[in-house]
C-alpha cells in the first residue's frame, strides 16, 4: 500500500523555521521525482519545490527561492523541506507528492502556519 505521511507543520512566528518532512513507502522511492506542493485558504495548490530522483537537480518556486530547500534520503525513503525565514504568506497545507511516469501519489497533507 502507498503512503505518503507529511510531519512537522505547526504553528511558528514570522522569521522562524520550520523542518516539514514526508515519509514514504510502499513503492520505490528512490525512482521517483518528489515534490512539495502547498494550498492556501481559497487559493490553488502551488508548487513549492522539486527533487529529481537522484538529488542532484532540485527547483523553487521564485516565492520560496533562498528560503526554503528541499532535500532527500533515499536510504530513509523521506523527503525534507526546510523552511526559513517564514512569512505570514507562507501559511497553507503543504502536500508532498511523488510521480513517474503514470503513477502520481500524495500525501494528506501537514498544516503550517506562519502568524505571531
């Protein structure tokens, strides 16, 4: 059975950090492009960042670029964002999801929200 469990959301002060990660199973993660997606109250789901299936090449969306970093483990079968220098705008369900080819998983989703 696929899963894609997301954790470390929460609630965090703007300018502080937060460490989301999203494990996997049921499938071979190491084969598999993943990303983080995130969702806003009345807004579409965006992508947030990218990682090949290797690590070697990632990718940001420009509102996120020298803030966040997305990072895997394939021997851990986990992908990591780390988010810094959070801004209230940040504040959304953030989604980890994994593809190839014809198979396109996801995960419930982990809440982050950025307020003081």
């Amino acid at each position: 059975q696929v899963q894609l469990v997301e954790s470390g959301g929460g609630l965090v002060q703007p300018g502080g950090s937060l460490r989301l990660s999203c494990a996997a199973s049921g499938f071979t993660f190491s084969s598999y492009a993943m990303t983080w997606y995130r969702q806003a109250p009345g807004k579409e789901r965006e992508l947030v960042a990218s990682i090949t299936s290797t690590g070697r090449s990632t990718n940001y969306a420009d509102s996120v670029k020298g803030r966040f970093t997305i990072s895997r483990d394939n021997a851990k079968n986990t992908v990591y964002l780390q988010m810094n220098s959070l801004k209230p705008e940040d504040t959304a369900v953030y989604y980890c999801n994994a593809v190839r080819w014809s198979a396109n998983y996801w995960g419930q989703g982990t809440q982050v929200t950025v307020s003081s």
